[in-house]
C-alpha cells in the first residue's frame, strides 16, 4: 500500500483525521491526565470508491456534506474535553500571574529660565532609564514671533487628572498627559494688575498641587495673593491675600494638605514678612514670620513643624519654628571670604531629613550639613560638599522620592549618597539645559502616570520615620 495524502487519490491521512466515520465515545480528564476514546467502523468499499475514484461528484459531495457533520460534532467533543483539561489544571496548577508592565522613569524639564538666557523652549523630557537620554520636546505652541516664551516660574502635575502644569511670567498651561496637547491656559486677572514687579496679567508664580490631585495653589506674580485654581478647568475658585507678605514666590504644602507654606521676597527692612503660614483647606492667614533678610528659596521638614530659608546676604540658611513664627536659628559656611560675595540660592532636605543641602556660588559647590535628631540642629560636614561641572549659578534642589538622585539648577544629576555628579541634562542637540530648576522626575507605567516627586526638596514622614526608628533601634 502506499502512502496518500489528505486530498488526493489514496487520502490515507484524509481518512484519519476528517472522516465522518469517527464515533467520539468517552472524554475523560483529572489531576493526571485526560484522553478522549473514539472508535472507527471498519473501512468500507463504499468509502473507499468515493474518495478514491473521484467517478461520482454527487455522491462524494454528499459524503463531504457528511464530513463537515462529524468533524463539527468531534470538535465539539474535543471543546468540552479542553475545557475540563483547563478546570482540572486551574485547581491543581494556577496560572503564574501576568508579568507586570515595567516603569517608565522621566524628567520633565520647562524652559527657559531667566530671560531666556538658555536659548530654551518648550518642556524637554528625558529618559532617567537611559542615561538621561533626550526624548522629546513639548511645544508650548508659540509663533517665531514669540519665542521662547516668558520665563517659567515653576512646575507641577496631576496624577488623577494625568495633567502637567506650567507656570510662567503672564500665564499658567495645563497639558494633558496622554496627548501633550495644551488642555487650557490660564491668563490670570482681566484687567492689569497694580505692582513693582512680575506680569500686568497678576499670573504666576510657583504651583503645588494639594493632596486631592485637583486643586492646584499657585503664587500671583510677585505681587499679594495666592489663587486656588481647579486642576481640571483651570477656573479660579478663590484667591488668598497676604498682604504682609506681597510678592508672592516659592511654597511648600504639607502632605496633608493642611498647612502652606508661602514665601515672599519682601524685606523685613521695608517692615514685611518673608513667609506667610495659611490653614490651606479653610483658606486662612495663620501667621507670618519674619527672617533676617528677604527670603529666598525654601523647604520644610515632614510636618511643616520646621521651615528651612536661603535669605539675601547669606550663603548658607535661617531655621524658623513654624508654629511660633519664630526665627530659631541661623547656619553659614566657614570663613569670612564669602561675606559680602553672593547669597545661597537652592536648599533641600533628603526625604529622610538626614542632610541639608545648600548652594554655595562663591565656592561653586553644593555644601551639606547633617542633620540629626529633630532637625533644630544642623551640623556642617565639609567632607560632602559637592562641585558640579557646571558650577552653582542658577541654582536650586529637588530630588527623587526614594532620595536616590538629585537634579540640580544648573543641569547636574547627582547620586545623593555617594554625593557625586552621575550625568549632565541636555537637549536634542548635545547642549547642557542650563536652566534645569523647574523639573520633575515622573514615573509612568503602560502611558500612565503614577507617581510624581515635586519641584522642591522636602522632608518625607514615612522616610524621617524608617531613619529614627532604625537609629533607636541601633544596639
């Protein structure tokens, strides 16, 4: 005998696998195995003569008619018979999970800084898993005519409304995460706005975004009121004056969202306050506090208890108790040289409150005090200072949540625990971002945003908490 194919004259194989004489008689299946028993009559001249001729069409399209039948018939007993293959493997063999979508880590960097003197435009975003890598670059879709933009005074997002958000010089954007498309534009007042100094439009300054992931509280420019703005709409709901503090700047909210915050470039020479301390939900002045000078940058410590101060005339920072309004105490670097010769402009904590970094332009370095106990008393360690690259010029601090990396105004990424430059961010074109202050190090996963560091480098409860608690329970 020899060997056919499945269609041709001597369909041996045909036969097998697509007769209609098949008779699927038992399905069985348990822990050890499963089968399915079928029987086959015996082979026939009938058959034979209808596949293997080819001398009647009617007849063998009947019997393909037939065919179709029974090959429907048995998958549907082999169905039924998979199908208690895959109960019976559930019970005894579950499925390993799903391998998770890997995170996605980038920066977000908005330019230009000052008077556009970094010949920047647009939010450039970098790859942190790739080098710091250039990505893209987000237009803030001005005509030549325009460009770069005004100066951006600061950055944050939204994770429940997957938004970033803008702030410059006269206007404040909001871009839709999924799209990078501008959402709205906020303009601020719809009449000029009296002021020494910043935008006639009385918008913006720096940006937080509360604990609700919708509502955002953002500085006027430079003048005397705090707007409350929805996330969302980027309609106002309701504006804050602080009229001892009057040129609204930097801030930092709990993360409970109940206390701000505000500082002000305002002189304690012209009789006014540095930084103004609201009850945040209710919308209310708590205090304001008074510094040596006009204050500068800022940060603050897990519970808002401690706030941290650069001022003028001082390379180094003032502690102020947030809850007396007290000036405590004040810290600068050794020597006297620096006197006379600039002022520290960036300050941040690592989330666990361990050290206090500082900007130091006369030395070009970044200096670090330790920072046991409480916070109430820095200690100064020459040992960590760093130096970037670049200098410290246009500086300012913030760092990733789990306190592994620093990001530096003046483009420097720094491994914070080995306190050395680990990488430089650039743009498309190889350049160093000269302006790096306004940036956010965002951790996405399959497109989503899901989680954010933000602008400033503050003191974190749960991180403050896993350091003490480790130091008591040292032997």
């Amino acid at each position: 005998m020899q060997l056919g194919n499945v269609r041709g004259d001597m369909p041996i194989h045909g036969f097998v696998t697509t007769t209609d004489r098949w008779n699927v008689v038992e399905t069985k299946a348990d822990t050890e195995g499963a089968r399915v028993t079928s029987r086959l009559p015996e082979y026939g001249d009938t058959m034979g003569r209808t596949f293997g001729s080819g001398r009647s069409r009617t007849r063998t399209g009947a019997v393909m008619r037939h065919m179709r039948s029974a090959v429907c018939a048995a998958t549907g007993a082999i169905a039924v018979l998979f199908a208690a293959i895959a109960y019976v493997g559930a019970q005894t063999n579950p499925r390993a999970p799903r391998e998770s979508v890997p995170e996605r880590h980038l920066v977000y960097i908005a330019t230009p800084g000052d008077n556009g003197t970094d010949n920047q435009s647009g939010i450039v975003v970098l790859d942190a898993d790739k080098d710091f890598s250039f990505l893209k670059r987000i237009s803030y879709e001005l005509p030549a005519s325009r460009m770069p933009g005004p100066k951006v005074s600061g950055i944050t997002v939204s994770l429940p409304l997957q938004m970033l958000y803008v702030t410059t010089d006269g206007y404040m954007m909001a871009f839709d995460l999924r799209t990078d498309k501008i959402a709205w534009t906020f303009t601020g007042e719809s009449a000029p706005v009296a002021r020494t100094r910043g935008a006639a439009s009385g918008c913006c300054e720096r940006p937080w975004t509360l604990p609700d992931g919708k509502t955002l509280l953002v500085g006027s420019s430079y003048n005397s009121w705090w707007y409350y703005i929805d996330g969302a709409t980027g309609q106002v709901l309701g504006k804050l004056p602080t009229p001892e503090s009057p040129v609204a700047h930097n801030l930092a909210v709990t993360a409970n969202g109940q206390l701000g915050i505000l500082g002000s470039m305002s002189s304690p020479k012209n009789g006014k306050a540095g930084v103004t301390v609201i009850d945040v939900p209710n919308r209310k002045v708590l205090r304001y506090m008074t510094f040596s000078e006009m204050v500068r940058p800022l940060t603050i410590n897990h519970d808002g208890s401690l706030v941290y101060v650069n001022v003028n005339d001082l390379i180094g920072f003032e502690i102020g108790d947030v809850k007396t309004g007290k000036m405590l105490k004040r810290f600068e670097i050794p020597g006297d040289e620096w006197k006379g010769k600039g002022y520290s402009h960036g300050i941040g904590m690592t989330p666990d409150e361990s050290e206090i970094w500082v900007a130091d332009p006369f030395n070009n370095a970044w200096q670090i005090w330790d920072n046991p106990g409480d916070g109430r008393n820095p200690v100064y360690n020459p040992s960590k200072m760093i130096k970037p690259t670049a200098g410290v010029v246009h500086s300012w601090i913030s760092m990733t949540n789990d306190g592994k990396l620093a990001f530096i105004g003046d483009s420097s990424v720094i491994d914070v625990k080995k306190h050395k430059e680990i990488g430089v961010m650039k743009d498309e074109f190889g350049r160093r971002i000269v302006h790096t202050e306004k940036v956010l190090y965002l951790t996405f996963r399959d497109g989503k945003l899901i989680e954010t560091n933000n602008q400033f480098a503050v003191g974190d409860a749960k991180a403050y908490s896993a350091r003490m608690g480790a130091r008591t329970n040292e032997p």
